[in-house]
C-alpha cells in the first residue's frame, strides 16, 4: 500500500489553516468607518424629486438627483444644480428659495459674496442636469469638493445646506452673471442626514 506524500497531505493543511487564521484576524479587527448618507425632498411648483449623498470611507461624496416635472416648468435642456450654504428652502424677498443663499463655498470667496467672486469653483457646483422632453431627469457623479463628515467642507454646519435647481443651465463661467449661473430658482430641497 502506497501512503500519500508529504506534499498531498501538506497543502490541504495549510490551505485550512491560512483560512482560520484570515476569519480570526476579520473576526477581531476594528470594522472600516460606515459609509454615510444624507437625502432631500426637492420640490417646487410642478417639481418633485430627490437627492441622495453617500460619502464612503474612501472620501469621496456619491451624488445621485432624480426629478420629474411639467415640462412646461422644468423644460427640457440643462438646468444648473447646486448646493447651497443654507439649510432653508423659504423665499427671501422676491426670490424663490431666497433663504437658502448663495452657492455652497466656506471660505473667503462664498457665494453670499456676488456670484462672480468664485464662480465656477464654488464646492457646491455640481453639473448641469439633463432634463428630457417628458420633464424628468437624472444624474449621478462623484465630487471631493463636499462632505457629509464634520470639517470646513461639511455640508451640516450650523445653519444646514439645501439643493437647489435652477431655471438656466449653469455655464461654469468666471466672471459671469447670476443668469449664466443658472439663473431663476425652480425647486430646492433641504439635506439631512440618513
């Protein structure tokens, strides 16, 4: 009779022990920093919609927008998407969704400064949003230029941040005019956390 080799027999052994070790080491090591998420209802007259923030550990912020509306209001082309540095969908004055101010920007140059301070590097500017002929639209992107994280580009500072889409497509122009930034207000929606 012929017994198996060392080899034979070895390799299973190792195979079993290297997979024990690999699910103690799991078993006990701290768990990676949870993804987190925040949301908003948008609405406007003839709008509704949502938008859905996940940051993950890696640090980037995923951005996901749905809307779906008149045509006749939300027509169809680009429309400009922004966040903005308040956490208030109220009008202000004459402007709709007034109270949620100027694009979201910490720093020197935000938005409640006029637009044509930083624009088109202010870190709520996200991309245009492609509406089609039935008013509905969708967008996803990614962006380190937000966080949903405590920190000087968090979206949850003391007065909140709200998303706003506008009536224009946004041109990303420096220099350029509240129109070419997307002009008139449509819809907005405030963020919190999930």
């Amino acid at each position: 009779m012929k017994l198996p080799s060392f080899t034979t027999i070895l390799v299973p052994v190792i195979v079993l022990v290297s997979l024990v070790i690999g699910f103690i080491v799991t078993s006990v090591s701290p768990p990676l920093a949870a993804d987190l998420q925040a949301k908003a209802q948008i609405t406007g007259p003839g709008i509704t919609g949502n938008l859905a923030l996940l940051q993950g550990t890696d640090g980037l912020v995923r951005v996901r927008v749905e809307l779906q509306g008149n045509p006749q209001t939300l027509t169809p082309g680009l429309h400009g998407l922004h966040l903005h540095e308040t956490g208030s969908c109220q009008a202000a004055g004459q402007t709709a969704f007034g109270a949620a101010k100027g694009h979201f920007d910490p720093g020197p140059f935000g938005s409640s400064t006029p637009v044509e301070a930083n624009h088109p590097y202010h870190m709520g500017d996200l991309p245009n949003i492609l509406i089609d002929q039935r008013g509905r639209g969708r967008l996803q992107t990614s962006t380190n230029r937000i966080a949903l994280t405590n920190g000087p580009l968090s979206l949850f500072d003391a007065d909140g941040s709200a998303v706003i889409v506008h009536k224009l497509n946004d041109q990303f122009k420096a220099g350029g005019s509240a129109a070419e930034a997307g002009g008139a207000r449509l819809a907005c929606g405030v963020i919190e956390k999930t």
